[in-house]
C-alpha cells in the first residue's frame, strides 16, 4: 500500500549510516538524491489527502481498566 511503502521510506532514512572520512562529494550528491525523492513521494502523497496522522508513541495502545474499577498503587 502506498502508506506502507511511505512507513518503509521513512525507517530507512532514520537507519544511521556509518561514518566515513572524509565524506565524497557523489555521496553527498547521493544523499541530496534520495532527499528530493522523499519530498516527490510527500507530495503525490499529498495531493490525495489534505493530513496524515500518526501515532504519538511507536508501542500499541496498553489495556484500560473497566470505566470505575480502582487503580492498583504500589
């Protein structure tokens, strides 16, 4: 789906990539690349939906307690 390839791009840009010294210019113009074609993939994105929600935490929601059940404290 296209919000699954768009999560996929997202954790790849986010994975750190080794530091080499010093940097080459083609990787630097290789990263530029790869920057304009996360801002293309947005905004075709965008021109089908005016927002995208996201989640505040990267966990699944945890179990709530019944509406009134008391609250166990340690």
């Amino acid at each position: 789906t296209q919000g699954g390839a768009l999560i996929g791009m997202m954790l790849e840009a986010a994975q750190p990539e080794p530091p080499e010294e010093p940097t080459p210019v083609s990787r630097w113009f290789e990263a530029l690349a790869r920057r304009d074609q996360s801002i293309l993939a947005w905004d075709r994105f965008f021109e089908g939906c005016d927002v995208l929600l996201c989640p505040v935490a990267m966990t699944t929601a945890f179990p709530h307690c019944e509406p009134g059940t008391p609250i166990k404290v340690d």
